[in-house]
C-alpha cells in the first residue's frame, strides 16, 4: 500500500510552487506584452496623418529650431573671427 507522506509525484509540495509560479508570472506576462503591441498598433494606425501636426510636435520643433540658429550663430562668429585672425596674419 501506498505511503501517504505529503508527496506529490515523488517530490515534496513545497518544491512545485516555484516552477507554477513562474509558469504562472510567464503566462501572465506574454499575455500583457501581446495586448500592449496590439493596442499600439490599434493607437498607430487611428493616429493622424503626417501632413497634420499636434501643439507638441510643433513646439519641440520650435524649440529645435531655435537651439540649431544659437548653433548656426555660434559657427558663424567662430568662422568670421577665424576669418579676421587670417587677415590680420597677411
């Protein structure tokens, strides 16, 4: 006859929980990541078009717009004083 000890297929309950709780942690896990791709497709696709612009796509273009002419005053200063030191050399 059977000895009735607590085992589950030879092995003790406790040493099961882990290997159902990651089973169970995967599980959950992939089923999170598939909805989110799909819900960021869904939001992808009922987006607007590229020829329409939203307020924060235009000021962060403003804002690029104006570090790049700092950048483009920037270089041309260094450019007319390198200019100016050449001249003085001659």
């Amino acid at each position: 006859m059977a000895k009735a000890n607590g085992n589950t297929l030879g092995r003790s309950s406790g040493s099961l929980n882990a290997p159902i709780a990651a089973f169970t942690m995967a599980l959950i896990l992939g089923s999170y990541c598939i909805s989110s791709i799909r819900t960021a497709r869904r939001e992808a696709q009922s987006a607007p078009t590229v020829g329409t612009t939203s307020t924060a796509t235009t000021a962060a273009r403003a804002k690029t717009d104006s570090q790049n002419a700092w950048v483009q005053q920037a270089l041309e200063e260094s450019q007319s004083q390198s200019q100016n030191q050449g001249a003085k050399k001659n």
